[in-house]
C-alpha cells in the first residue's frame, strides 16, 4: 500500500520544490514618490498659479529645495527586480515648480529618466594622490619615529 501512494507524494512535493524556487526568481514591480494625475499637472501654468493652488491641486511637495525655498519638487519613480537583485529604474518622472518672491508659479518643468546616474564606487576603495603602502608598511612604519627629535629640537609628545 505505501508503494501506491510514494510516487503521488513524491511527484507533489518536488512540484512544490519548483513552485517554490520559480516564484523566488519573480518580477518585482514598485512605484514611490508623487502620484499625479497628467490632467492635473498639466493644469499647473506660470503666471496663473500660486503656492495654494499649486498645493491644493498636486499636494505638498516630494521635497523642496534645501538652497531656494521658491523650487518644489514633486518626484515619481518606477522600478523593477528580479528575486534578490538590486532595482533598476524603469520610469522616473520630475515636476519642478518654481515660484518668484512673491508666490507666484515662474515655471514649471518636467523632465524624466534622462537624468538618471548610475554611479558604481571604485574597487571598493577611496582612491589617494600618494605611494601605495603595503600592510608592513602600515604596521611597522611608526617605528623609531615615535619619540624621535625633530629638526626643531623636539617632537610633539616631548617638546625638550
């Protein structure tokens, strides 16, 4: 009897083995940031606009400009992954609203994933002007030094 029912058993748990590892390798899909409606934002005019009405229609801004408090920014951003990899962008709106001094909309500009920069760090490391120092170097190099009288007739840990 137990020779009957191995093979089903066996047969359904190696489906959900695959089941399993197939859905760990799936795509994600993400949104973040400001979620408007292209009715609305193109409603946004220079001249026309002010601080409120900019906010009542958009909302309050992603972010605002830390060096002028006149430029808003409202950020949106799509992104995919696969399992465990980083995100890659796959759409990225910006809508820059900038106002005069006195609240009023200047501008308004729009500009998408052309302004996106992937920076990659460099070998791990902080690359410096100078000799390459080796790990001895590193070690044993202060030997002798410590303690030693400089050419003004003392060093910093005994000045006489």
């Amino acid at each position: 009897m137990m020779n009957l029912y191995s093979r089903p058993i066996r047969l359904a748990l190696a489906m959900l083995v695959v089941t399993t590892i197939a859905t760990g390798c799936t795509r994600i899909r993400d949104h973040k940031g400001f979620v408007g409606e292209q009715a609305l934002v193109t409603g946004i005019q220079a001249g026309i606009d002010n601080r409120d009405s900019v906010e009542h229609t958009l909302g309050r801004p992603t972010f605002v400009s830390q060096f002028d408090k006149n430029v808003w920014y409202y950020v949106s951003r799509d992104t995919k992954q696969i399992a465990f990899r980083n995100p890659k962008p796959v759409d990225q709106y910006v809508l820059t609203v900038q106002f005069d001094q006195a609240g009023n909309v200047a501008s308004v500009n729009k500009t998408g994933k052309e302004q996106i920069v992937s920076l990659t760090p460099d070998d791990d490391r902080t690359p410096t002007l100078g000799r390459e120092r080796g790990f001895f170097r590193e070690l044993f190099g202060n030997i002798g030094t410590v303690g030693a009288v400089g050419q003004g007739g003392g060093s910093a840990d005994n000045p006489n």
